[in-house]
C-alpha cells in the first residue's frame, strides 16, 4: 500500500515540473500579448494559481498519509 502511494506522490510531483516547464515555456511565446495581470497575481503568481494549489496540497495530503502508514 505505500507503495502505491509513494509512486502516486512521485507522478504527482512529475506532474508539478511538467507543468511548471510548461507554463514557463507558454508565458515566455505569449508575453507579447498578454492583458494586463492583477497586482496581487503579479506578486504571488504560484500561490494564486488553483492549479499549483492543487498539486500542493494534494502532494501533501500523501505525504502526510504515507507518514502515518509508516507509523502505524
């Protein structure tokens, strides 16, 4: 079982660099034509983005409960 688990994290995390690489490779084709962004998007581009969130919060959601398999 937490095996399954720790490769579901590793694909999660595979998922996060991909996405990443990707929206760096897409902002940098498109910036020229890029709408003005919000402020406090501009500030926090990572933490504003529901997409990010999800894989955070998701990875850390199988983490916690590999630890607590480890554990018990």
């Amino acid at each position: 079982m937490i095996y399954i688990l720790a490769i579901i994290a590793l694909i999660m995390i595979i998922g996060l660099i991909v996405s990443l690489r990707t929206g760096k490779a897409i902002s940098a084709g498109n910036s020229e034509y890029d709408k003005e962004i919000h402020e406090n998007i501009q500030r926090h581009p990572i933490l504003l983005n529901p997409v990010f969130l999800t894989y955070i919060i998701a990875i850390g959601a199988v983490l916690v409960y590999i630890i607590y398999l480890a554990f018990t």
